[in-house]
C-alpha cells in the first residue's frame, strides 16, 4: 500500500510524519542539527514515497542517502496547480510554497499565510489565486536570543504568554516586549499587506508555526491557526504526484 514520508526541515527544527492520500500522522519534532540517515531510513518501507521541503541544504545533503530516488525535494516545479507570479520562483522557499498549495487547496483565496519559525514569513496569494510575494522578519525566538546575546546582563528568556503588560522583573519585562512589541510587529505587516495588495477585498489570514497561538491570544489576528499546514501541503504535493 502506498504511503507518504513527508519531511519538513527549518533551521531549528525539522518534522516528519508518515500519511497517506487522505490521513496524516502525528508529527514528530527534532532538532535539525540532530539529523541523520538513520531517522528516516527505518521509517521507509517497499511502497513509501518521500516528499520533503528544506530551507536548510547541508541538512538536506546529509540525509539525502536515505531516500529513493524519486523522491521529491520541493521547487516551483512541484507546486500541484499553484499559479505563481514572483520574478524568482527558484527563490521561494520549499516550505512557503507548501503553505501556498494547502491554503489554496483547502481553505481558498485571497489569503495571507503568516508562518512562524526562526524567521516570520508572510505569504500573499492574489484574488486569482497566485502566489505573488511576501515578507520576511526575524522570528520571535530570534529577536529573544539577541537581545540576551547583545547585552551584558539581560537573560535569555523562554517565549510564553505574559501575565501583564507590566513586568515586576527583569524576565517578566522582557517577555511582555518581546510578545507584545511582536505582536505590533505582525499587525503592522498585515495592515500594510492589506492596505497595498487587498484594498478592496479582506484576504483570509492563516497562522501556522510554533508562535502562533501565543501572538494571537485575545487580538484575533488571524482567521483560522493550523499547526500541520506545511506537512498539509507536502502531502497534496504528494498526491499531485502520485495519486492523480
């Protein structure tokens, strides 16, 4: 029987989980830096196809061994029927244009598809339903990490929900900054991606990445949070490939 192992490595960590056509596994989490063709190879049976997305190429190139070959590291080429008007397809990153296959497939257009990771990337499909663009800011564990690393005396603190806006310590105060001022910093972008590609229409915003409940707790900045969008959309690309 067929089935899918579908990979997605970032620069901090990396998931994977077996699926087939139409079900997903539960996700398994790792660090990229603890990568290795032994983690897949025992998860790869007779009839298992690989499809994996990776903004990270010495990872890539370290398992790359464990895979059949035909499988399926993701480029513009493998982007189901995703329409696609960036000057650069080659300069997308595998894991956004997962994001951009599942949002069109399954939740529709116009949309914003805003992933948190290292890095924060904001996704644009138009009115069309093409992918058109985006942004890319530090993410919220980077921002954290530098300024402890930029200061003398300030710790480094683990990203969670503040209890008030007002810290009572040094670490209380850093995580109201750091999660309210991130906070800022994503309905900025939003407000402008509005103002500039949507200014007529309201596009759906779709959250995905580890950060996303945290920001969006009682602001509403996104329409709808789904966790396993990435590995939603190596799997229709799967099926695109296979399963047509």
């Amino acid at each position: 029987m067929l089935s899918y192992l579908l990979i997605d490595i970032s620069n901090s960590f990396t998931k994977f989980t077996k699926a087939s056509a139409d079900r997903l596994g539960k996700p398994v989490r790792i660090p990229t830096a603890s990568l290795k063709v032994s983690t897949f190879r025992k998860l790869l049976g007779p009839q298992t196809k690989v499809v994996l997305s990776s903004v990270v190429p010495a990872a890539t190139k370290r398992i790359a061994s464990a895979f059949p070959k035909d499988a399926i590291f993701v480029g513009p080429k493998h982007a189901a029927d995703l329409r696609i008007t960036y000057p650069q397809p080659s300069r997308i990153g595998a894991d956004r244009l997962a994001n951009a296959v599942a949002c069109v497939r399954l939740h529709g257009y116009p949309a914003i598809v805003v992933d948190f990771g290292t890095a924060v990337t904001f996704d644009v499909i138009s009115k069309e339903g093409a992918y058109v663009g985006g942004v890319i800011a530090p993410g919220l564990g980077v921002m954290a990490e530098y300024l402890h690393t930029r200061t003398a005396l300030l710790p480094l603190i683990k990203v969670k929900r503040p209890k008030s806006v007002v810290g009572k310590s040094t670490r209380e105060a850093m995580l109201s900054g750091a999660v309210h001022g991130y906070r800022g910093l994503v309905r900025e972008i939003l407000i402008r991606i509005r103002e500039e590609q949507f200014p007529r229409s309201k596009p759906l915003v779709i959250a995905t990445g580890g950060d996303s409940e945290v920001l969006n707790e009682s602001l509403s900045l996104f329409d709808l949070t789904d966790p396993l969008l990435t590995l939603r959309g190596l799997q229709l690309i799967a099926n695109h490939r296979w399963s047509a």
